[in-house]
C-alpha cells in the first residue's frame, strides 16, 4: 500500500508540473498565436498520455478510460484554440 501511495505522489507531481509549465510558456508566448497553439497541443497531449499511462501503470486502463482522456484532451485543446484565435 505505501509503494501506491508514493507513486501516486510522484505521478500527480508530475501532472501538475506538466501542467504548470504548459501554463508558463502559453503565458510567456501570449502574444505569438502560431506558438500558443502548438503548446496548446502539447499541453493537451501530455494530459493525454499522462493519463492513459497513469491508468496502464496501475492496470486499471480500459477502452472507457483512454476516450475520456482523448475526449477532454480535444476539448480542452477546442476550448483554448477558440480563446486564442478570438
């Protein structure tokens, strides 16, 4: 049970540092639409991937779990592409 719980804090801090650098360079690069987009994309995709192989790691993945991941990783992405194109 301890080695579960140590794993999860390595894995949510890693999230959350992914999360915060993607926050940092959209900030940083406010003002180049090209660039924010594509670290829009990257942030999206580390979701993602972060998710399905948290999930695969702990043998808890199944075909629900990766389209959720996919599905709020694309609408997560959507959402951000509109707020800065507009």
């Amino acid at each position: 049970m301890r080695y579960l719980e140590e794993n999860h804090i390595i894995d949510y801090f890693l999230l959350f540092f992914g999360l915060g650098v993607f926050l940092f360079l959209l900030y940083v690069f406010k003002y180049n639409t090209t660039l924010s987009l594509f670290i829009s994309l990257g942030g999206s995709l580390f979701y993602m991937l972060w998710g399905i192989v948290h999930h695969a790691l702990e043998k808890r993945l199944h075909r629900e779990i990766v389209l959720e991941y996919i599905l709020i990783g694309v609408f997560m992405f959507a959402l951000l592409s509109v707020v800065i194109i507009y």
